[in-house]
C-alpha cells in the first residue's frame, strides 16, 4: 500500500536532471572528500538506510563482545563502519522508543510513552524531512508501534506494514507477508532515480523466539516442542510478575494459585537461562542474515557504494539480569544499551569504534548533517559526524539519558517505582538511576560492573546526588511545554491482540 506524500513526477524529473548536471560539472562526485568530510550536499547525494532491529541487545553481537558466532554480517559491517560502544536508547521499549528516533525527541518531551498515543502530525519525522529534501521515501515496517500504530507513518511514499496477525490468510502467508519479502519484491523494480531513503524495522529476535535461521541445523520434533514450552512459559512468567507487581502496588495478596505457579515457573526458567538465551542468539542470526540478504540487493542494483547504511535497535532484552524478562520494566543496560553502526562510504571504511556515550535522538541530526538538510525545530539530539571522523576536540564529558515511563507496567524489580518513572543518565564511567517516586538514586560503575549489579550510591553519596541533581536539571530544560501533544485514542482489540501476541 501507498500512504504518505507521493512524489511528484516533477519533483523527480528535476532532481533526476539537477544530478544529471551536477554530474557533469564536477566529474560526478558520488562521495566525501579526501579529508572525510561530505561535500557540498547539492553534489554529493547518498542513499540512506535506517535498518531497525527490534529488541537486539548490543552485548549479544560479536562485535560488542559476544563469541558465539550469531552475527557474522554486522560483524563484518562494523570492520568498515563507525561502531558506537556506548548508545542509549531512549526508553526500555519500541513505542517511545522509535518515536524518539525518528523525532529526535526524548519521552519527557513528544509523551508518547503508552498505547494509544501518537506522535501527532506537527512533530517532523526524519523521513519527512528527506522527503522535503527530494529524497524518495519508503519504510517497510514490521511492528506498528514503529509505524501507524505510534503516528509514524509519516512522510513515506511507500509504506508497508503487514496484515495483523488475527486477519492475515494463508495467502498473505505464502506472499510471505510477515517477512521481508514485500521489501525485495518492491525494491528489485523501484526506480533509483532520486536518492533513497528507507526505513526497515523487522521484528526478530523479538519474543517468542525461533532459535532458527536459514541453513540452521534441522530442529528435532522435541527440540521444537521444547523451544515451544520456554516460549510459552516465559510468557506466563511474565505476565504473573506483571500481576504480582500491581497486586503490591494495590496493597492486595497475590493469589496463592498463581503465586504458586510464579515460584514453580521462576525456577523452571532459572534453570533454562541457557536454552532461551541460545533461542534468542537463533533469532539474532536470523536477523543478521537478514541485514546481509539486504546489502546484497543494494550491491546488486548497484547502489552500496552510494549508500549510508545505518543499524541500530529500538531496545534490548532482559534474560533475568535484574529478576524479569523481555523488556519495559527498567531502564538497565539490558534493556536500554544497543548497538549503533554507521557505514558512510569513503568516511569510515577502515572502522571506527566511538566509545563516547551518544543516544539515538542523535540519528536523525547525524543524517541531516550528513546530507546538507535541516534539522527539524523541534530535534533535540546532536550530530554525530564529529565523532565519525575522529575530528580532535570532538570528544568532551558528554551524556546519554534514558527514561521508562510505563506506569503499571511493572516486575519484581520494579515494585517499588511507584507510577513507573525512572531516569537514568550515563555520564563517563558511571550510571546513574533516578527512581521518582521513592526520589531515591542509585549509582553504577559500569567498567568495574557492566552488568549493574552494586549500587554505589551509599559509598558515593556526593557522586549520586551531583548526577541525580543532573537528572532533574535535564528534566526541566527537556520536557518543553510548547512540544505539540501526542494525539491519544483508545487503542482499538485488534491493536491490543497484536500488542498481547509480542508479550505485552
């Protein structure tokens, strides 16, 4: 289906012929020049690839350090990019989160932050800017808090989101509906005349998990039917913390039948940590051969070398770190630290690791920048191209802050987070979380503890109060009260099926 601004034939015609001409006046510059900078935007016109995969925990690439081999095309992608060490994203779940990405605005500010709300029409998303800018637009979403469902179908002249899963036929099943097939069917005949932007946000490795990828060992009937029972289970398991969390909060019991099948369920999955953790690394491969399927069809049509490729993830994913799973519940680095690579061709072709904190607000001011195109009014984040190259100077004591603002969306951990508010602020070595209700902060040294396991705060308290205090100065700069409000629905059964089938 077609939404969005449909290009004009005009507007193509002149852009096609304003290359054509910049071609021939300055020897066809189709890249930076020799310093790494981007030359004039008018002569150097990039494709642009923004590739979203939900629910990916940096840690479990190895390029961040993992070794079980589950990513060997971003590995390989990371050798000729600008690998970010240390990105946040801005809340622990896909709605705020890609809201944030695609508007370059933190929850405190767009408060899309719950189902039902929308980025209204006012705010400017990154596509709509290209699209302003002359770029062809297209977004072939698979999670529609990333797309419609969260006001985000904005700005593209095709978009694709599948059928919901309670009406989608067995036709739609063989067109492959639910995979990224409609991208290829649709790319493998698209015209490349303007410089391209797209959007892609696949689904996997988001719950239930596979564990599978194409060339996978074949899974045995009881290997299959194994994987189906931690899914199921995790589920439960999840939903019961859920309950048990409200019941807390309401000052009622837990019932003693599902506080029983909690305690039974914890430590069934205590002891199955390895065998979801190994479905979830299938699922990552999946994805990963995905992204390859991807760059192959760009090098075929014979754009990669034009083309800024840029991956990332809206989240990560809990596998009991801090006592819970999947994701929402806090904004520990589990859930919140994901990877970001950026590819720009002639820039950073021998790799490039930024170890300085960035968040991804910075996105879509880094394409922009990229591209000669202004940024929105209203884009908070900053330009990463600085750190790109390398530039001296471009460094500093910079920030990172992340927010979960959920209520009632809670966890054993997350029992005492009153209405579901939490911010946390990376600043150098140390992580600080701000916990609202109990106006309470806890204090981390992620190079002595990465996996924020002692909280600092009592043998620091100077340290703890000074990023708390940072917290809320933040806050009250961030959250502008001129921001256009989200616009709110009821979210419809069919959104509330298709969210209860991801585990929410």
């Amino acid at each position: 289906m077609d939404q969005g601004r449909s290009p004009s034939a005009l507007r193509s015609g002149l852009w096609g012929l304003l290359l054509l001409l910049m071609a021939g006046c300055d020897g066809g510059s189709s890249g930076p020049t020799e310093d790494g900078a981007a030359p004039d935007a008018e002569a150097w016109r990039p494709h642009v690839v923004v590739y979203l995969v939900d629910t990916l925990r940096a840690d479990r690439l190895g390029c961040y350090g993992d070794d079980r081999g589950a990513s060997p095309v971003l590995d390989a992608l990371a050798r000729e990019s600008a690998r970010f060490e240390y990105a946040l994203s801005q809340a622990p779940w896909t709605l705020p989160s890609v809201v944030s990405l695609l508007t370059s605005s933190h929850p405190v500010s767009h408060e899309v932050t719950s189902v039902g709300r929308k980025a209204p029409a006012e705010v400017q998303t990154l596509a709509e800017q290209l699209d302003a800018a002359g770029y062809a637009t297209a977004g072939f979403i698979y999670n529609r808090l990333g797309g419609s469902d969260g006001g985000l179908d904005q700005g593209y002249d095709h978009l694709y989101e599948p059928p919901d899963i309670h009406t989608m036929t067995d036709a739609d099943r063989e067109r492959g509906a639910a995979t990224l097939r409609p991208f290829f069917d649709w790319f493998e005949r698209a015209p490349l005349d303007d410089p391209f932007f797209f959007y892609i946000h696949t689904l996997e490795p988001h719950w239930p998990y596979e564990g599978r990828w194409p060339g996978s060992p074949t899974l045995t009937a009881e290997q299959e039917e194994q994987g189906k029972r931690l899914n199921k289970m995790v589920g439960e398991h999840r939903g019961l913390m859920t309950k048990a969390a409200v019941a807390e909060r309401e000052g009622t019991p837990l019932a003693p039948a599902d506080a029983d099948k909690l305690a039974r369920l914890t430590a069934h999955l205590e002891g199955s940590l390895e065998n979801v953790d190994a479905l979830y690394a299938g699922d990552i491969r999946r994805a990963d051969g995905n992204i390859g399927r991807v760059i192959e069809a760009l090098k075929r049509r014979g754009v990669w070398d034009q083309t800024v490729f840029i991956v990332l993830a809206d989240h990560g994913e809990e596998f009991y770190d801090h006592g819970n799973w999947f994701h929402g519940q806090s904004v520990h680095d589990e859930l919140v630290r994901v990877p970001l690579i950026v590819r720009i061709p002639g820039v950073t072709d021998g790799g490039h690791v930024v170890t300085e904190p960035v968040q991804l607000v910075d996105v879509a001011p880094t394409v922009a920048d990229l591209l000669g195109v202004a940024p929105a009014d209203h884009w908070q984040g900053r330009s990463l191209l600085p750190l790109i190259r390398d530039e001296a100077g471009a460094g500093g004591d910079a920030t990172a802050f992340t927010m979960r603002v959920n209520a009632m969306r809670g966890a054993a951990n997350t029992r005492d987070a009153g209405e579901g508010r939490e911010t946390a602020v990376r600043r150098g070595r140390h992580k600080a979380i701000v916990n609202h209700h109990e106006r309470r902060v806890k204090l981390f040294d992620l190079a002595a503890d990465p996996a924020e396991r002692v909280d600092l705060a009592s043998e620091h308290p100077e340290l703890a109060k000074e990023l708390g205090d940072l917290v809320l100065k933040w806050l009250a700069a961030t959250g502008r009260r001129d921001f256009p409000k989200p616009f709110e629905i009821e979210p419809g059964q069919d959104v509330l099926d298709r969210l209860d089938e991801l585990g929410y």
